[in-house]
C-alpha cells in the first residue's frame, strides 16, 4: 500500500473515532438533560446510603455486590478525574518522546524498530522496546501518537493509584488504623496530586509512568510475605527489563526471592516457571544484538563516559532533598529499631531483599550513568513507593493513632512541597527558549519556614544543569513547544517522499524525525546515531549530557550535506537532493571503518564527489 494510501486510511479511522465519541457525548448529554427533577430525586435515595455507608476501613472494600462495584467506580472515576485536572497543569510533552514515535511509525510501515531506513544500518536509539510495541498495538486499532502516547501515560500512572489502593488495603497494621484505612489512601493521594514529578509524569509521552507502574506491580508482588506471588514477580521483573535498560536489575532481585520462597512447598511450581520466565529474559537481550549489532541501548553508548560520574551524588541529592525523601529515611530507621530491636519480629527477609534491590538499583544507576536529562525520569518512581512505605511503617508500630499518622504526613507534605512548588512560581511565567535553555533557578531565601537544605539544592542544581543533566520540567516543555512552531505538521511533512533522500542533521531530532517521516535524519547526539555515538568527548573537563559527542570531519559532508531546513512551520528544500541508496552505503561502510577497533586509520574523510 501507498504511503499516501496508508495516511488517508489512518486519517479515516481518526476521523470515524472523533465522530464516535463526539456522538456519544451528545447522546450523553441528551440523556442528561432529558432526565427530569424527579428521576433524579428517586435516584438519590439509591446513592445516598452507597455514600452514608461507604466502609472506612479498605479491607471491607468488596466487588461481590453492586453497590460495592459502583463504590470502586465512583471512587476511581472521581479520582481520575482529579489527577486529570491537576497533572493538566504540567502537561507536556518531551522531545525524546518523539523519538520513540519515530520508531513506531517506521516498524508499521514494515521497516522494524529502526530510525533511519535501510540502507542505514538498524541503531537502538529508543529507550524502552515494551513502551514501542504498546504504541505500535494502540496504532493497529487507529490510535496514533502523541495522543496514544499521553493515554497510555495516564491509564498507567492512575494503574499506580490503584496498586497503592491495594497496597493500603493489604497492610498489616494496627487494627485502630485499618479501621480507618480510607483515610490513609487519600492522605497518599494527596501527597502525589502536590508532587510536580509524579503529575509531569502523567503526560511527556515517554515510557516514565509505564516503568513506575512496573516497579510498583513488582514491588506489591515481592512484599507480600503471607502469600508470595512467585509467577507475578517473574512477570514484572521481565517487563521491567524490556522496559528500560535499568529493569534488568530486577531479573537477579526476583530470582533471589523465588529462591527464598521455593522452600514453601505450595509455591514450588510457580517458583519454577518463574525461573524461566526470568531465564526467559536473554532471548531479548539476544534478539537486539542480533538485529542492532549490541545489546547495550545506543542511548547508553552515546551518553556513557566512565563509571561513577561526578555528577551522580549531586542528582540523588538534589532528588533527595527537593522532595524532602530523607523524612521517611528518618521514619525507615525508627522502624527497624522498633519492628526488630523492641518487638524482636523475624520475619525480615522480605524487606532487606527489597532494601537491597533498591540500593542496588541506585548503585547501578550511579555507576553507569549517574543522571538523566529529563529531570528525575529514572528515579521518580520512589516518589508513590517511599509514600506507601512511609505510610506503612507509620502506621504499623511508629505511632498508635491515625490522627498522628495524618499529622506526620502532614508535616511531609509541607517540607516536600517547599522546593519544587517554589521553583515552578520562579519558573512557570518563562516562555521562550532563550529564557529556559539550561534553566537554573536558585530557591534560597525563596522557599519560606519548610524550605530546608536549600542552599545543598541549589549548589547541586547549578552542577547538574550546567552540564546538561536534570534539565527541568519546564525547559523541555518550551524546547518542544518551539520545535514544533518551527517545523511543518506531520501531514505535511510527509509530502516530502522518501525517494527524494532529503537529509536533515541537528541535535534535537524527535520533533524534526516525526514531522519529516521520509527525510533521512542524522543525530548529532549519537543516540539515533552507530558513528557519533562512538566518537570522542568534546570537552575534556566537563559533561554536556546527551551532547557531548564531537562531530567527525567530513560526516556530514559524505551524505551530501543538509538538503533542508526547517521554518515558521514549512520545510524549505535546500537545493537538489542527490543522496543515492549507494552513496548512503559507502558513507555508512566507510564510517564504520574509521571505528573499528582493529580497522587501519585513514586520513581522508571520504573522496570527493
């Protein structure tokens, strides 16, 4: 089929799935219009004793009876709506997001998980192969990006909602306090519809909310001691592998556990098909060096210097102390002395398991790259899971009432919103590129009684960003936003064919990639790109993260040079485009020669044409 077939089709089931749910809007409000005053008096007698009645404590939360299923709609259909309201207010979306759409877009036009068509050489550029193949499934049905994308990221952050819910409902705590359990729920409900990384998280049309949603599964299966689900904890620690290149550390975390619960007779088979699920796990890592040449994420190979970056204490202590995550370090310590010294309990291992894959979760992290650009992507899930731990460990032997559960947490939420919400009042009025490139906003003398640490933040927020790393929320917000003024929609875009082998070559190509489908893009990150990614470091002294790589002599040049160039939303053609599929082959075969290992060094470039 066409390509121009194909986005007339695509264009079609968009079109007929706008008008199905504008129809069904309208009818909606039809219905509700024509019901009069006294249909809706006789159906409030029916809800106010579902309301009256609503059980405080969760356990008693049940789905065998009708109110109780129209409890749990209620509940989640008005919380839903709220975090929708409140993460609207950092809707974004991230321009490493439009990568990954790239990515898609070329496997459903057959070309597989690829950037660039053959004849370049396949390169993992994307971040997260479960995050590509969910796109790629809501596409089937007609649902493209971004708007797949920010729908997935939405079903999964309030999928964290809902492990939180269970989490809450299963916590063996003290009976005064299950009893009010509710309230507990809704104290950490509050604590993340306050937190700017858990509501940005919400949207970016990334892989963020999928992979937290991930490690709460994992974590809800790993914890529960008093019936281990073996077979749920091999099922996520997979998923989390295939999700970011960091989940792998959660293969060796499960298989520990399924080691620890193997002795417990009844959960011996599971324990075993969860070992070759995990087992499992190298077909992929095998499949993507098959196909990619290595089964290290190109993303990894472009940003990789050395192990222990200098910069990787500042970004867990930035992350640490701008939400205030060294309160529950305190409450963590209380209550071991009190669950171990005091109360003499032996049943420890399950928490110093989960203890150790977290510490060496940040170990391994700090160890290979030590930061991300978007902010705190690869950390922001310890925001929902320190929240429920702290809640837990409160409320099982801390503290003996609610209401002193509620005023700790309390507390928290003034501490932890102190320096992030007084970030976004310094930052949230900044609306050009030129005001929020390298976004560093000092908050001390700003950030009133709860502000503490403020100067340690800003000193570890000025080494992190001059750098190129934890670039914050705001800045890739307008980094996106002016991209997408600059070039052309997607529909046009894709008027240029690909026969023309226009070429475009820039640092930030996920906006250019998407909106260009058929122009051959060259990253000049080395993310999307098998030559840069392997070349030296500009500066010898300091990072640019994600933009460190030199840019070899002549590379460009070899293709012919930029044959287009991006304004006020038009793609001007920059002179003949002469770029054949054999020179694009000659340049791919001579580069890779020039890096590798045992190949001779030349001199010249390339030959002239």
């Amino acid at each position: 089929m066409a390509l121009k077939d194909r986005f007339f089709k695509l264009k079609l089931k968009i079109v007929d799935f706008k008008l199905k749910a504008k129809n069904a809007f309208v009818a909606s409000f039809r219905y509700a219009k024509a019901l009069d005053t006294e249909k809706f008096k006789a159906f409030l007698p029916e809800l106010e004793p579902l309301l009256r009645f609503t059980p405080l404590n969760l356990k008693e939360w049940t789905v065998k009876t009708s109110n109780g299923v129209l409890r749990f709609v209620l509940l989640f259909v008005l919380l839903s709506l709220i975090f929708y309201i409140a993460g609207s207010r950092y809707a974004f979306t991230a321009n490493d997001a439009f990568i990954s759409f790239r990515y898609v877009a070329n496997a459903v036009n057959g070309l597989g998980y690829t950037f660039n068509p053959p004849p370049f050489e396949p390169v993992s550029g994307y971040t997260s192969f479960l995050w590509l193949s969910l796109l790629r499934i809501l596409w089937a049905i007609g649902l493209t990006p971004p708007f797949s994308a920010h729908l997935l990221t939405f079903v999964f952050s309030m999928g964290q909602i809902w492990l939180i819910f269970l989490f809450v409902r299963r916590m063996d705590i003290q009976s005064k306090m299950q009893a009010k359990s509710l309230y507990l729920f809704l104290a950490i409900c509050l604590i993340l519809l306050t937190n700017r990384t858990f509501l940005a998280f919400m949207t970016s049309g990334t892989e963020t909310a999928l992979f937290n949603f991930l490690v709460l599964w994992w974590t809800f299966a790993a914890a529960n001691n008093k019936s281990p689900e073996p077979l749920s904890i091999s099922v996520s620690a997979v998923l989390l592998a295939l999700c970011r290149a960091e989940g792998i550390i959660f293969i060796p975390a499960s298989a520990l556990f399924l080691i620890w619960f193997i002795n417990k007779k009844e959960y011996k088979l599971n324990c075993m098909i969860g070992f070759v699920l995990l087992a499992l796990t190298n077909k992929f890592y095998f499949w993507i060096n098959d196909t990619y040449g290595n089964p290290v994420p190109h993303s990894f190979l472009a940003f990789y210097r050395k192990p222990f970056p200098d910069f990787g204490i500042d970004y867990i202590l930035s992350f640490i102390l701008e939400y205030a995550l060294y309160f529950w370090a305190v409450i963590f310590v209380i209550w071991v002395v009190f669950k171990f010294a005091v109360l003499k309990c032996s049943d420890f291992m399950e928490p110093l398991l989960l203890t150790l894959t977290f510490a060496a979760y940040i170990f391994f992290y700090l160890f290979l790259m030590g930061g991300d650009i978007l902010e705190y992507r690869p950390l922001s899930f310890f925001i929902p899971l320190c929240a429920v731990a702290g809640v837990k460990m409160l409320a099982e032997n801390v503290v003996a009432k609610v209401s002193s559960v509620l005023t700790l947490l309390l507390v928290y939420e003034l501490v932890s919103t102190a320096i992030p919400m007084t970030h976004r009042d310094l930052t949230k009025k900044l609306e050009t590129r030129q005001e929020t490139a390298f976004l560093y906003r000092p908050v001390s003398g700003h950030a009133g009684l709860f502000g503490f640490f403020t100067t340690k933040w800003d000193n570890a927020q000025k080494n992190l960003i001059s750098q190129g790393i934890c670039l914050r929320h705001q800045e890739h917000k307008v980094l996106t936003e002016e991209l997408l003024k600059t070039f052309p929609s997607r529909e046009k875009g894709a008027q240029i064919p690909r026969k023309d082998n226009r070429l475009f070559a820039g640092n930030f190509v996920g906006v250019p990639g998407w909106t260009l489908p058929e122009v051959i893009m060259i990253d000049l990150s080395g993310q999307n790109n098998k030559i840069i990614a392997k070349t030296d470091f500009k500066y010898p002294d300091r990072r640019l993260f994600g933009h460190d790589r030199k840019i070899p002599d002549g590379y460009v040049q070899c293709f012919g040079g930029q044959s287009i160039r991006a304004e006020k939303q038009n793609a001007v053609l920059l002179g003949k485009a002469f770029l054949s599929d054999g020179m694009i082959k000659g340049c791919e075969d001579f580069w890779k020669a020039q890096y590798e290992k045992k190949a001779p060094k030349l001199k010249k470039p390339f030959p002239k044409l």
